[in-house]
C-alpha cells in the first residue's frame, strides 16, 4: 500500500489530466451533449446471466467472493482512500476464501517446501528491492545532510567564540609586555624580569644608529641596518634561487604589520604627504 | 471377461463415486485466446503478457488486423479450441480497447481500458507462483445493475483459473479485486502474505493475513455489450462512456476557440465603429 504514496506514472498523470479536461470541458458545455437514449436491456441482460450463469457449480471451482459493503469513495482522485478501498475489499475476499478452501479441503496456501516458478522473475525482483533499499538509503542520506547542516552551523559559532578568545589572551599578554617595557625604561629595575625577554633588542631605531661603527667579532665592521635588511631582502652570499620570489608563506606573513603603527597620526601623515618633494623646474628657476 | 467384470463393477459401485466421477465430468473448461490488433504500443502488449502469465488457461494468439472483419476472431478462437477471447484493440497507436466475448454464442463486451500500469513497474513488490489460482473479489456494486451482474459473471469465467487447468497449480497466493468505482471497473492483483512481515515465521492462526500489491492495474470503461460474440444486437451502453476521440477533438477546439473569439471581437469592434461615425465638430475649423 505504501506505494501509492508515490509519484504517478505517465499513464496516470494522463488519464488525471484527461479526467479534468472533461471535468473542464463539462462545464462549458463543449463537448458534444450526451445523446438522450441509452440502450438498457435490463430485462435480457438478467436472462442471459441466467443462461451463462455457473452459480451450480461448487464455490471451489468458481473462487468468488462478493464483498458485504460496496465500495464508496468520495473522490476518484484519492489515490490513497482508493486504494486503500480495494485492499479492504481484497483482505475481506481472502478471508472468506480461506474459509472456503477449508470447507472444500483443499490447501489454501502452498507449503514451504513447495518451490515453482514464479510470477516475476529473481532478477525483476532484486531490481525492486534495489529499488526499495536505494530509496531507504536516499531518505537516510537526506537526513544525514540535513544533520550536517545544523552541526556546521553550531561548529561556525563554536570556531569564532575560539578565534576571539585566542585574540583577547593575545592582547592580553601583549599588554603585559608594554607595561613591563615602560617601567623598565623609566629605571624601575626593581622588578625581576618575569619573561626573560630582550626586551631593548626588538625594533627600536634610536639604537640601530648608535651602534654604526661597532666593530663585529672579527673586527670586521658589521654593516649599518639598513645594509642589513637589504641584504637579507636581495640577498649577500649564498644562493639566491627562488628565494627572492613570494610565496604562500611570506604572502600571508602578516608579521611586520602592526595595525597601530599603520593607524598612527605620524605613519599615515607620512604617506599622505610623502617626503619633500624636490619642486617643480619652473619653481625652482623662480626661485633661483 | 472384461466386460462381464466391468459391469459386474458397475453394480456394486459406490454413490460417491459416481458422484465424484460426475463432479469431474462437471469440470468447466475455460479457455481464453488472447488477440492483440496490430500498433499496439509496449505498455499495452506488456499488459497483455502479464495478463497471459496470471492466467494459466490462456492462449496466446499473433497480432491479426481485424479492423474490418472482426468475426474472424471468432474462427480463431474454434481454431485454438478456445471459449473466450480478450481481444486488445489498439487505435491511434494510444487508445486500448479490450473485448472481452464468449465465442461464439456470445455475449461480448467492449471496454475502453485506461490508466494502464504493468508488473515490469518497480512499484509493485509482490510475487506469486506462476499458475496458481487467484480469489476473485468482487465489489457489492457488482449486484446492483443486471449488466453489472453480466460483468462479473464474465469476469468469473474468465479471470478464474477453472480448478485443474493445465499448468495451474491447486494454491491460491493472490487475489483479484474488480471494484466499481466512478462507473468504471477497476482491477488490481495482489499477493496474499501469510508469513510475519519481521520474522517471516508463521502468523496466528487468527491473525489476518496482509496484501502485498503485484500488478498489473488497469480500468475497464465500458462501452457497450452485445448480445453476440463480437457483434450482435446491443444490451446495454455506457451513458457516460466519452470516446477519447472526442475528448481530444473537444480539447483542440477550446484552444482554437481562443484565435476564433479574437478574431471575432476585432470583426464586431470595426462593424461598431463603422455604424456610429463619430460627429462632425462644429468648431473644429475655428482656430484655423
């Protein structure tokens, strides 16, 4: 029965179709009206079911069973009352048949061991349990995702709440850190270092240009910073295959940004108004 | 000798067993021929195949072209030796008409048959011996019309397997539902389940067995019956029977209506306009 639930054939979607054309067409009264004489020969209708009739013969040769109600359904469009209409009247016919055989003694259902050929063939019915199993797997698979779908949206809030409080301890530490470097630069050396961090060595300018003329540990002069990070940037010795080329790495390394440095007043003036430039010929020949 | 001990045995015969040996003698032959016309599409010829494994007392005849003479059936059908011929009519390469008669005396019906499902649909999931006998389960609203009773005493005839047919076998695993419904028959197939659906052991003995359906599903809409096999004077026409022809001619012309009324109405506005010229302006001219 549960079959019925599913989508129609071609034939029926036609033969609907076709049902509610001459519903429609009914209507407007364009098909051609029905004649008004019907031939009903009831009463030679009735002799001849009489004269063709086997009503003598025993029940086990006729195998008939007329159900106790007629079947009345409301809408011939319902598949679902309908066909549940006809699996009643079926169900009520075998079990009066049953009934039947028994009286009759014959056997009514064939015994276990009884094999023979049947109706639809082994293959045609693994294709319908194929069929049956992919639909189950079907409905399973479409759950499954469904599933899915309301994880990764938890999983993406759960992510971001992560992502934000990793930021927070960042901040937090970096702080920390600050602080520390102000006290220690306003001579408040009481404190023990608690990080063990250079914290004189990292990216202040005032020393770099103190440090020119330092002999290095062969007595060689090291060269000024800016020679420095040229040559780490075009390179000084060594081999400079691929090295001089970007790649996902050094894209995405975002170290040497620093949000605040690139948001500060001193920064941003700096771009926008670039270094004096060198005016303009006629400018100068004025001035001159 | 032999005939003195025949007769000798005759005497002393048992009632019963004459009975019996009456009832055998009593045994309804039943065979159908089974005709397709030609153009009949593979819907409709795997219907017919169907039909022709469910009924084991059937015979399979080529496709003839009997548009003209149609009483040719009739010598077909004392060719093969068979009683009744379900002769599938196909028209326009869509329409299937099924005749059912009883050849040669008669009667015969002719039926519109619609809405044609086959057991090769995957829907269907039962199965049942090849030959076995079916129930036949009639509707109540099969007694209420003398041409009703006509119908379902045919389809008894024919649909029933007669007890030990030729490759019949003595078990009954399916059921026939004929049922009326929207003054048409409906016919659907199923198969008696007797096991547990979970277990597959045994069910109570009290519990009801369950339906599985097997196809194949069709509708009989009546046409007419005649009082012959294939001809004859009309008993009884269907008053609501519409030929698809009709329906289909009627659909045309709604669409063609559409351009007609068009048409129509720019013909009436310029009729309209042309009998009621606009009046002249007297003061049309006085600016100029």
């Amino acid at each position: 029965m549960s079959d019925d639930e599913h989508s129609y054939d071609e034939a029926m979607m036609e033969d609907e179709e076709t049902a509610l054309e001459i519903a429609a067409l009914q209507s407007e009264n364009l098909l051609p009206q029905p004649k008004k004489e019907f031939i009903n020969h009831k009463a030679a209708l009735r002799a001849l079911v009489d004269e063709i009739s086997q009503k003598s013969l025993k029940w086990i040769q006729r195998c008939d069973v007329t159900s106790s109600e007629p079947i009345v359904v409301d809408k011939t469009e319902n598949d679902l009352d309908r066909e549940l209409k006809f699996y009643q009247q079926g169900l009520e016919a075998v079990v009066r048949a049953q009934l039947e055989v028994q009286k009759a003694g014959m056997p009514f259902s064939r015994p276990d061991d009884y094999f023979a050929e049947m109706v639809k063939t082994d293959a045609h019915m693994a294709r319908i349990r194929q069929k049956l199993l992919d639909q189950q797997k079907g409905i399973q698979n479409s759950e499954e995702a469904k599933k899915q779908r309301e994880l990764r949206k938890y999983g993406k809030k759960i992510e971001q709440e992560k992502l934000k409080e990793r930021e927070d301890q960042k901040k937090a530490s970096l702080d920390k850190i600050a602080t520390i470097k102000k006290r220690l630069r306003s001579g408040d050396l009481g404190e023990v270092d608690d990080f063990e961090i250079d914290v004189d060595s990292d990216g202040d300018g005032g020393k770099a240009k103190g440090a020119r003329g330092k002999k290095g540990r062969d007595g060689k002069p090291t060269a000024n910073k800016k020679r420095q990070l040229k040559d780490e940037k075009f390179g000084f010795g060594g081999k400079k295959r691929g090295l001089r080329k970007n790649t996902a790495d050094s894209t995405s390394d975002m170290s040497g940004f620093s949000q605040k440095r690139n948001k500060s007043a001193n920064f941003s003036a700096v771009h926008k108004r670039g270094k004096t430039k060198r005016p303009g010929k006629a400018k100068r020949q004025r001035t001159n | 000798m032999a005939t003195l001990y025949k007769t000798a045995k005759s005497e002393y015969q048992d009632v019963d067993d004459v009975l019996e040996e009456r009832e055998k003698r009593s045994d309804v032959k039943q065979r159908i021929l089974m005709v397709a016309s030609r153009g009949v599409t593979y819907r409709q010829r795997h219907l017919m195949n169907d039909l022709e494994v469910l009924l084991p007392h059937c015979k399979k005849e080529s496709k003839v072209e009997a548009k003209q003479d149609i009483d040719l059936l009739n010598e077909l059908a004392e060719i093969q030796n068979c009683n009744n011929v379900f002769y599938f009519e196909s028209r326009k390469h869509q329409d299937l008409y099924l005749w059912v008669a009883r050849a040669p005396s008669g009667p015969s019906v002719k039926f519109h048959v619609q809405n044609i499902h086959t057991m090769d649909e995957l829907k269907m999931t039962g199965n049942c011996l090849r030959g076995s006998r079916p129930v036949l389960s009639f509707d109540a609203n099969f007694d209420s019309e003398p041409h009703l009773q006509l119908l379902k005493e045919i389809f008894t005839q024919t649909f029933g397997v007669p007890k030990g047919a030729r490759k019949s076998k003595p078990f009954f695993d399916h059921v026939f539902t004929f049922s009326v419904v929207d003054g048409r028959i409906w016919f659907r197939n199923f198969q008696i389940v007797e096991k547990d659906a979970q277990t597959g052991g045994d069910m109570a003995k009290t519990a009801k067995p369950t339906l599985v359906e097997i196809g194949p599903r069709f509708v009989l809409n009546t046409i007419r019956i005649f009082e012959g096999s294939f001809g004859g004077p009309t008993l009884y026409e269907n008053p609501k029977y519409i030929s698809p022809n009709v329906v289909r001619a009627a659909v045309r012309s709604q669409k063609a209506t559409k351009y007609a009324s068009r048409v129509a109405d720019t013909q009436d506005r310029e009729a309209r306009v042309k009998a009621n010229p606009l009046p002249v302006d007297p003061l049309k001219d006085v600016f100029e």
